[in-house]
C-alpha cells in the first residue's frame, strides 16, 4: 500500500526577515528543499554551500528563478575542512548582515557491512557527518555568541541514530554521535540565546541515496512506513522550518523524528 503524497504546503511566513545558511544543498535532496522552504516561509537571504561547484551553481540559479528572492549566494566548501567551514561562515555573515539560522544538512553515507569496511571508509563518514556537523556548530555558536542576538541552529540527524540497519554502522553512529551533539550543544548556547535542534527522518529518496543503497532495499524500507512511502525531502523540510522559527521557541536539545515507521 501506497498512499497518495499530500500537496505541497504554502508558506506562512514562518522565519520571515531571516536570513539562513544551508550547507549540502546542490541537487535534489532536503538541504536544496530546506533552502526552497526557507524563501518560501519569508527568508531575506539565503547562503547555500556545497562542494561541487557546478551544482552549486545550478542550485543557486534555480533557487532565484522559482522563489523570486534574489538575495540567494553559493560558497563552495567542505564541512571536513575547518578553514573551509570558518570560509563559509564569515562568507555568509558578510553577504547576509549576519545569519539567524544555520542549518547543517552535509552527511555522507554509504553501504558495508562492518566486518568488510575499512578505517578509510568508516573515518570518512564520520568525519563529514559528525565532525563536519561539530565544526559548523562549534564556529557557528561562537559567531553568534559574538554578536549577541541569539540565533538558531537546526542539524539533520537520521532514525538510524535510533534504529538499527545492516551495513550503517559507520552512519547510524555518525548520525547517533549528531544527536548527542546537539543535545550537548544546545545547553551550552542557551546561555546566549542561541537554540540547537535537530529533525531526524526515515527514509527520503534523492539521488544521493539511490547511489548508495540498492533499490531492492529501498523498497523495503518504504515498505516498512505507515504511509507505504519515503518522505518527500520538503516534508523534512518543513520540520527545519519549525525548528528555525519562533514556533519551537522553547524547545532546544531535542530530536524531533520526522518517520512513519511502523516498527
């Protein structure tokens, strides 16, 4: 059973007058599909970031042309490099007058079992999902500590921070340690008024994800949710827009699923 996608949600103006910066949002996932919601729910300016140049490109032509903002600038840069993250984070400040909300969506992931992986393979997921996460968090919350007028952090966990799969353990752990991290995190930045949640979905088809499992399991996956399909990626979106306005102004430290999983 599959049950019908519901339409796309018009923007309400949630973070209006806002301005956010969205790492991995080339292509078709939920980091470009965040950004879309963002201009959609008021954003002023947007800063996207990826490490392919000409996605990038792409995404930030597409994001001017369907949401009509034109205050939209890419800035290439990886999240596993720190001079790269500082990089793009003064790049953001200077563009935007300074950035309200940061939303950490980079992750990568791949598919092997634990017995077959190789440390090259398990560093290299940890350390863009996890350690690149904690690098944009740590300078991010010293900017805004800096600036004194609070802000907003949203991070991109998984239910397999949660849940148990075969040949994700190098992932499941990544995304585990992005949930401890942002609980952690979160009380340190209450203290200068700056909020940290994380939105933690089951399963979205995009095309980085067709590349790194095969279908047979995706259709097994989709199987396994109530609705008998993946989350569109601006479902997820949509949960980082809660998190990023004043409509979650009281919460910090959580982990919000974002999952129709019956078991």
């Amino acid at each position: 059973m599959s049950l019908k996608t519901p339409e796309y949600v018009a923007g309400h103006g949630l973070i209006k007058g806002k301005s956010v910066l969205v790492t991995a949002a080339a292509g078709a996932g939920i980091g470009f599909s965040a950004a879309m919601r963002a201009a959609e729910e008021g954003a002023r300016a947007i800063v996207l970031s990826d490490i392919h140049p000409g996605r990038l490109d792409a995404a930030v032509e597409k994001l001017k042309t369907e949401s009509g903002l034109q205050d939209v600038f890419g800035k290439v840069g990886n999240v596993a490099v720190e001079d790269d993250v500082q990089a793009l984070v003064d790049f953001a400040e200077a563009q935007t007058g300074g950035v309200d909300i940061l939303i950490n969506n980079a992750g990568l992931g791949t598919s092997k079992l634990l017995i077959d992986m190789e440390d090259d393979e398990w560093n290299k997921v940890i350390d863009v999902t996890l350690n690149g996460t904690m690098r944009m968090t740590r300078y991010m919350m010293k900017v805004m500590k800096a600036r004194g007028q609070g802000g907003v952090i949203v991070n991109n966990a998984s239910v397999l921070g949660w849940r148990a799969q075969k040949e994700q353990a190098h992932y499941a752990a990544a995304k585990a340690g992005v949930m401890a991290l942002t609980r952690c995190a979160a009380l340190e930045a209450a203290e200068f008024d700056v909020r940290i949640n994380a939105v933690s979905p089951s399963i979205v088809l995009h095309p980085m994800l067709r590349k790194s499992a095969s279908e047979e399991l995706l259709e097994e996956l989709e199987s396994k949710e109530a609705y008998g399909r993946a989350a569109e990626a601006w479902e997820v979106a949509n949960v980082m827009m809660f998190l990023a306005s004043d409509y979650s102004s009281y919460m910090t430290g959580e982990i919000v699923s974002c999952s129709s999983q019956r078991s």
